[in-house]
C-alpha cells in the first residue's frame, strides 16, 4: 500500500494522535501545501474523526482535487517527513 493511500484512510484525530502536527498535500505540478491540524479543524464539516481522503482539496496554482496526501510534524529548525 502507498503512502499516500495509507493517509487517505487514516482521521485527523489518527494523525494528530500519532503526534503529527501538519497535513502535506502534494499537487503533481510540484506546489507543495502543509496545514497545521488545527486550522485545518477550522474548516467547515471536518471533525477530528474526519477521513484526511474525505476532506476536497484543490491546488491553487492548477486547479487538480487530487493531490498527494502525507503527514509531517515540525521541530524548531527542522523538518521531519513521514
């Protein structure tokens, strides 16, 4: 199973418990989005129970709803992917 669909089936509330702190959405024309989890609660319909594969998504620069979906936590002066 990819990565990306792995995520797409995991909650909000999954990752955030796992300790991530942002979503990463990668659009395939290179543009690169994280989200803090808590912003990302702010959106109308998403809860913590929400799957990260459910929540619609389009780049800005392209306009595709299919972007790429992973999972990263910050620590000061570095960056973390998973």
């Amino acid at each position: 199973m990819e990565l990306d669909s792995w995520w797409r089936t995991r909650t909000v509330g999954e990752a955030m418990g796992q300790g991530y702190t942002f979503l990463r959405l990668t659009c395939r024309c290179g543009r690169i989005s994280e989200y803090p989890f808590p912003l990302l609660l702010q959106r109308p319909g998403v809860t913590r129970y929400s799957f990260l594969g459910n929540i619609p998504f389009r780049c800005q620069k392209c306009g595709s709803t299919q972007p790429s979906i992973g999972v990263s936590s910050h620590v000061v002066g570095t960056s973390s992917d998973h």
